[in-house]
C-alpha cells in the first residue's frame, strides 16, 4: 500500500508527501538524521491525515495534487476527516490511530 499524507509541523506549518509505511516516515520526519529537508527544522511532527493508495504512481499524482491546493483547502480537507483541526495532544493519538490501522490493513 501506498500513502499521501499531510503531517502537521510544530510551527503550524503543513507538510504534504507520499510513502509506502507510515509509520517508517513518521519516524524519519521526527529523527535528527533523516526526514525532508523542510521538516527538519520544524519537528516535531504529527501525521493529521493520509489517504492509501495501491499503487506508488496514485500516491505520488494524489500528492501533487494536494500540494496545489491552499492551505485553507488543506485545512478544510483535514477538518472533514476528523471535524476539527487537532491540538498537539489529538494529533499524537491520531498518529498513533492511524498507525495502528495501518498496521492492522497489512497483517
């Protein structure tokens, strides 16, 4: 499976990409040595919405569309999945929600 997702940044920023585990770039986003160039300066982050995907070509044309999107439609987006734009304490159960049944998908 394949993902786009939407993390949100401790500055209030939104980051959008794509990947094949969650829970892996999660990890990298939030680790001091790898992750994307823009996050690094911005951890931590917490995962607030994701979309799967079965193929990577999906995934990536889904990521670039979101990424034309403003942030007020990102936040819109964000906001239909859970009916709120989270506090920092929600988006880590979030994160660790999705995770969760992103693992129960695979096995």
């Amino acid at each position: 499976m394949n993902y786009t997702y939407i993390m949100s940044c401790a500055d209030g920023t939104l980051y959008t990409g794509w990947t094949n585990s969650l829970e892996k770039r999660l990890a990298a986003h939030n680790s001091e040595k790898s992750g994307a160039k823009y996050t690094r300066s911005r951890r931590p982050v917490e995962l607030v919405y994701y979309e799967g995907f079965q193929t990577k070509e999906e995934a990536m044309r889904r990521e670039y569309a979101i990424k034309q999107l403003s942030r007020q439609e990102k936040l819109t987006m964000i906001r239909s999945l859970s009916g709120s734009i989270y506090t920092k304490e929600e988006q880590y159960e979030t994160s660790r929600i999705c995770i969760q049944s992103c693992r129960r998908k695979k096995g």
